[in-house]
C-alpha cells in the first residue's frame, strides 16, 4: 500500500500517535496504522470522525473497531522479532484491520459472514491492490480449513468461548487473539497460544468492546 499523499496524511500520523500513547509500542504495528487511511473505509459522511480513536458504525448494526484496540490486538499477535506469518481474520467488516494485517503478514485470510458487507471491503479494498490479502464470504465460527494452519487468527467479534475449529486450525506455536463474552455486558480479550497438538496456554488481558460473533451466513 503506497503511503499517497493525500488529504489526511497528517490525520494518519496522528492517529498513530493517539494509538502510542494507549500503551502500544510495537513499531510496526504503529507505522501500519499511520499508513492506512482509515476514512477510505467508511462512508463519507463519518469521514471528520474517522482519525478519532473510537470504534464507528458501518452499517448492519456492525462497526469499525476502535484503532487503538485494532493495534492492541495485532501488537499481541506477534513473537518477539518475528513477522507475522499466515494469519486469518474473523470479521472483515469494512476492510479496515484486514488493510493494516497487510502490511504485518506474509499471507490474510479475511471472513465475513454478512454479504454486503464482504461486497463493501472488496469495493473499500481494490484501489489499494493488495496482493496478499484473501476476503472470503463464510462463517467465521468453521475457521478455513483448506487455508489451514495459521501462524495468527484473530477475531473481530466476540463469542461466548473460542471456537474448536479455530483451536484446531491454529499452528504450533501460533497465537491466537479473540474477545469472548462473560454475559451481555463484559467482555474481555484472550489470547491463545498453541504449545503443542494438544496443549494451549491461555492468557485473559483488557476489558474490551466487540459486536457479537454470530453463526451462519446472512
Ligand atoms: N475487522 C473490522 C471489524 C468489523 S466488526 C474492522 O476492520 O474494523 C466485526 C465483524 O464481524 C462484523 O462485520 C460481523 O458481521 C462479523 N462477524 C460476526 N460473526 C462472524 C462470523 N461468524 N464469521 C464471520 N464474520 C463474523
């Protein structure tokens, strides 16, 4: 993704630096969101809003996920002094954090389980050409079997537990980083690395905010 010059370049370098002073640090989580112009993502009528560190809606009573949780949630992902690999998203919404792994990855499988939504971020996408970037029109709860394993999955949306076929579909030494939901109104982010086959180690982190992981495609 080319760094264009453009109306809200400054805005971008802002944003990054509202996301630094959240508490994240990984340097290159903090260069891909001062790249990506978030309004790109959103309709132009939230486009004064959209360098603000605030969750936004999207239509379909879903939202753009708030940056700085965005770059939380990848800064987590990654190994110290590795880049990320093969990772898969759960919830590609408008596009926005698929954008942003883009630039982490080697290789994003993105899922979204409401078409029109799948339809946007491919419309939100294609002016960026990004050559290493997969959306995919499913449900996300069945992960992606003939992509498997990921090095990284991450969920945009939160489920009362972690799905088995993520568990299963995540490599040896990958992390895995979703949001589950205690009841209506907690959530917390967990993180989950696999140790071998059988063993995974389960980390419980921050307070967080998602919309609902939901079953099936609409
Ligand atoms: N990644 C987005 C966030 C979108 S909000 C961003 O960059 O801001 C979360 C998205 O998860 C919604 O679009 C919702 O439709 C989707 N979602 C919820 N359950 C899902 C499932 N089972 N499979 C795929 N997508 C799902």
């Amino acid at each position: 993704m080319k760094p264009a010059a453009e109306r809200f370049a400054g805005h971008r370098q802002a944003l990054a630096d509202k996301v630094h002073a959240t508490g994240v640090k990984h340097l290159k989580t903090l260069e891909a969101i001062a790249t990506v112009p978030r309004h790109a993502f959103m309709d132009p009528g939230m486009h004064p809003q959209a360098y603000e560190d605030t969750a936004l809606p999207i239509g379909h009573q879903q939202t753009i996920s708030k940056p700085s949780v965005v770059a939380r949630m990848i800064e987590l992902l990654h190994k110290p002094r590795q880049k990320l690999g093969k990772v898969l998203e759960i919830g590609t919404g408008c596009g926005y954090q698929a954008a942003v792994l883009s630039l982490l990855a080697d290789e994003v499988y993105s899922v979204e389980r409401i078409r029109p939504l799948h339809d946007l971020a491919r419309a939100k996408l294609r002016p960026f050409r990004i050559n290493n970037l997969r959306l995919i029109y499913g449900d996300g709860i069945l992960g992606l079997p003939q992509a498997a394993p990921f090095d990284a999955i991450i969920l945009a949306a939160a489920g009362l537990g972690i799905p088995d076929a993520l568990l299963d579909q995540l490599a040896i030494g990958g992390r895995l980083i979703a949001p589950v939901a205690r009841n209506e109104k907690e959530q917390q982010l967990v993180m989950v690395e696999r140790m071998s086959s059988q063993r995974y180690q389960r980390t419980v982190l921050d307070e967080v905010f998602f919309v609902p992981l939901q079953s099936g495609v609409v």
